[in-house]
C-alpha cells in the first residue's frame, strides 16, 4: 500500500519559512496584529542598523516613523483577511528609519500569512535610495533639457532684435558730429545692448546651440595656462592647488571654452569663500564603468578626463544644489549675478560630449566634477584659426535671406553703403526663386541658418547642386552644433554670429568671398 506523503510539522515548517526569509535579497519583517514585529532576517537587520533582538517584539514604528507605520497598519493590517482570502500581496513607497536616526526612502511588498497566531502580515522592504537619485538626476536632466529649449528660443529672437538695435544705433552714431550732445545718448544704448548680448550669448551656450572650434588639448596645459590669472582673481586669502595626473589623455574641447569654464568655477568657488579657504584643480584619467554610468544615466561606460574642482566653502543645501544649473537662479544679491555662470559651464561640459556632477554639504565646501571623453587617436583634424582682415569695399552681388525684416534691412543697408548689390529674399522659397531668375546671378549666400519652412543649410545645398563652390556666409544668433560642424567643414562657407556690427558683417563678407578654397572660417 502506497503512503502519501509526509505531512509537514509545525516546527518543520516554521524552520522552512525562516529559512526562506535568510535567502530572500530584500530586508524581511513579520508583524502581527498589534504592529510588534515578531520575525526579521539577516538583510533587515543590515538595513536598519539593529540586531534581531534589538527588534523582536517592538512596535513597527521603531523602524517606519509614526505616520508612516499607521498607514501601514490601518491600511493594510486590518484588510489582511481580506487580502489573504484573494491572495494579493500591497506595494507601498514608505519612509524607513534606521538605528541612528537617519531616514531613507523604502519600497514594501506585503503579504498576509495566517498563523496560530493569526493573521500576520510579511513585509519584504527594499531600500531604494539609488533608484530615487537617479530618478532625481533624471528628472533635472529633462528639466534643464526644457529650459535650455526655451532659452534657446529666446537667445534666438533676442539676438535678431539686438542685432536690429545695436546695428541702427551704429549706423546713426556714424550720422552724427563727434560734439553733438545726443551723441552720449546713443554710446549708453550701445553699451545697453552690448551688455545684453553677453546675456544672449551665454544663454546660447547654455542651450547648447553655439558654434565650437573643437581641437585636441591637454586640458591640465589649460589649467595651468589660466591659473596666473586665477590668483589674482581669487585673491590672496584664497589658495589656488593644481594637481596633473602623470601621462593625462588628451580630450577634443574648444580651448577658449573650457577656460571659460574653468573661470567660471573658480569665481563660483572664490564667492563660496568669503573668509578665505582653498580650491583644488585636479586632472586625472578614469574609467567609468556600468555601475557608474547606471548611477549617472547622463554618461556612458568608458575611458575619460575628470576635471575636478574642490572648494572648502560654505557649500549648498538641497534646494540650491538642484537649482544650482538653471540659468538666472544665484543666491547672490541683485546686482551682484546674473545667475548665467554655472549654467554657462553646463552647456559647455554637454555640448563638448562630456557630463558634470555637483557634490556639496553645508558648511563642507562643494566639488564639482567634469568628464570629458578621452581622445584616443590624437591625430586628428583641428579646426583652422581664424583670420581677420580689415573691411574692404566690394562690387559684387549678394544674395541676402533673412525672416527678420529688421535685420535683413540694416544687413541690405550695411552692404548696399560699402559698394555691394543686393537681392534680397525673407525664406528659402523666394531666394531660389531669384536665383533661378535670368537676372538671379550672384557671388555670394548670405543666409540665416534658422527660419521658417527652408533651413540656411538646406538652402545651401540646394543652390550648391547648380553652382558647386558657391561661397556661403550663415548668419544664425545660435544653431545645433551638428548641423554647423557638418555644414562650415565645407572651405566655401563662414559663418557670423548674431548680434553682430557693421563692421563685423563688412568683414566676414569680404572675407568670404575673397577666402581662397581652403578652409572654412568664422566671422568675428
């Protein structure tokens, strides 16, 4: 006669049950039905800092703060029954509190066990303090994604009215007598608009959008190259400590932005040091791993130069330390920032292919750390320098694209007073139309790079495909990097940012056409 099989202990299968809680990954407590916890294993106790006999026995609340653990009691203790009669285990994201006093974000999974005891409730708890960083990181990722469009956008249509309004200003300033009184008039409203360009500009790097000259450096050659000045910018209550990993990598970065970035970390750190202190710059090669990169999700696994920078200043508390990349936010006084320098430094570090992280406590100074991918094969390409002559007038016949009707008048204007002839269109549409015109001949594009229906770039290429080295000069108050590296590689096209003066448009335009088939340039 067969027997069936063995029937299971109390005691045996209380020892299998512990046994599976040992084995479980996350932290596993027991409760009855009073809130005391009756059982943990090995991975709570590790969690919340205490011994297993510290906790057997105590209420709940001695691990989930009051408030916490009622919800967790009214809610889901009393529907146990209920819960155990259709099997459905409740995920809550709580708060735990640790035997030091320290409190971490938790995630619970419950599920109701009946017992002589009757019912009880297991918990199994995971700490989830990494996933909610990077779900912050994340998050200020997406949102400073957000106000860089924004920014860009607006640095766009700012630029085409400072273009508008610095360039009549200075046509009306050539106008008037050297001794006529309005004449002081118009110097503050140039000053007015040159000192809103330096905003637009930074609010371009900031979104990403301006023109890079990309070579490969030494970026610890950089440091040292600027850290005279910084001495002196810092001052002598503040000591400035450099510090070069032998045999560094080279990176590819535009040399004068990463000094701008430099400087506007140092000046961040000497403001964070009022009664004096030290700022460490270090140059190191490092490797980051997946485990770094799924902490960091804004970088990817591999080989890089950190730039680190390390104050021992006053530090940020959480809320200035989230916001401190957004462009305009400064805890200065007014007047005394404009809230543009970190965020500059940000869109330098993004669009250079790199990542920066921001580490600070309050009253334990603040590091900021740069990783900027190595350069593995340092043969290649630099972009040419740029060469400026002098403005020269012209005869030829410029063909003139530009949306903005402000713009494109004091463009016709400028060019039209230094000898050119111009054909001006307001889109793609109406400048192919003209050049498919029989009186549609012409020595050289002028075209802004952004505009409604047809790109500049777009344009180029379309007019390119009759006229194969037609010289083209984009004009553009900011651009997608790629779109410009890919288009001024080409040795007949230049390129001006806006705002930009008469002279300045004279010049690039005489340069472009005059430039030899040889490399491309920007204007100045």
């Amino acid at each position: 006669m067969l027997k069936g099989p063995k029937r299971e202990t109390r005691h045996e299968s209380e020892a299998r049950y512990r046994g599976l809680l040992e084995a479980a990954p996350d932290g596993m407590v027991v409760v009855n039905g009073a809130g005391d916890i009756v059982l943990l294993n090995l991975q709570a106790e590790r969690q919340f800092g205490y011994q297993r006999d510290e906790l057997v026995g105590q209420p709940v609340t001695r691990i989930i703060p009051e408030g916490f653990a009622e919800r967790l009691i009214a809610d889901d203790l009393r529907s146990a029954a209920d819960a155990l009669a259709q099997q459905i285990g409740t995920g809550l994201e709580l708060i735990g509190r640790r035997n030091d006093g320290t409190e971490f974000p938790i995630e619970i999974m419950l599920s109701p066990l009946g017992s002589a005891e009757g019912i009880l409730v297991t918990a199994a708890i995971r700490d989830i303090s990494v996933r909610r960083a990077v779900e912050a990181q994340l998050l200020q990722a997406q949102k400073l994604e957000s106000v860089g469009q924004l920014a860009a956008g607006l640095a766009h249509d700012f630029n085409n009215l400072l273009t508008a309004i610095h360039g009549y200003g200075e046509l009306l300033g050539q106008a008037l007598p050297d001794d006529d009184p309005r004449r002081a008039d118009l110097d503050e409203i140039l000053r007015a608009a040159d000192r809103a360009a330096e905003m637009t500009r930074q609010l371009v790097v900031f979104s990403r959008r301006q023109v890079l000259l990309p070579r490969v450096l030494d970026p610890a050659e950089v440091v040292e190259g600027i850290a005279p000045m910084l001495r002196r910018l810092m001052g002598e209550h503040i000591a400035l400590v450099t510090h070069k990993e032998p045999d560094l990598s080279k990176v590819k970065a535009d040399s004068s932005q990463l000094e701008q970035v430099i400087l506007n970390l140092a000046v961040n750190a000497r403001d964070a040091m009022p009664e004096g202190g030290e700022l460490m710059i270090e140059t190191a090669n490092v490797e980051l791993d997946a485990i770094f990169a799924w902490a960091h999700p804004e970088v990817s696994p591999g080989r890089y130069v950190r730039l680190s920078f390390t104050d021992t200043g006053v530090g940020m508390d959480a809320e200035t330390e989230g916001r401190a990349f957004e462009p305009f936010f400064t805890t200065k006084e007014p007047g005394n920032g404009t809230g543009l320098g970190l965020a500059t430094v940000y869109g330098i570090v993004k669009q250079s292919g790199g990542s920066i992280y921001l580490y600070t406590e309050p009253g334990r100074g603040t590091t900021f750390k740069i990783y900027l991918p190595r350069v593995e094969d340092e043969t290649i390409a630099v972009t040419e320098e740029v060469t400026v002559r002098p403005t020269t007038p012209g005869s030829e016949t410029i063909l003139l694209v530009e949306d903005n009707a402000a713009v494109r008048g004091f463009c016709r204007r400028v060019l039209e007073e230094q000898g050119y002839t111009v054909l001006e269109a307001e889109c793609g549409t109406d400048a192919l139309a003209i050049a498919a015109s029989p009186s549609g001949s012409f020595d050289l594009l002028v075209t802004d790079v952004v505009m409604p229906g047809m790109q500049g770039h777009q344009l180029a290429a379309r007019l390119w495909a009759d006229r194969p080295g037609m010289p083209v000069l984009y004009i553009s108050g900011f651009t997608e990097n790629s779109v410009m590296s890919q288009a001024i590689s080409r040795r007949e096209v230049g390129f001006l940012p806006k705002p930009f003066t008469a002279e300045a448009l004279g010049r690039s335009v005489r340069d472009a056409i005059d430039r030899p088939r040889g490399a491309a340039q920007l204007g100045s």
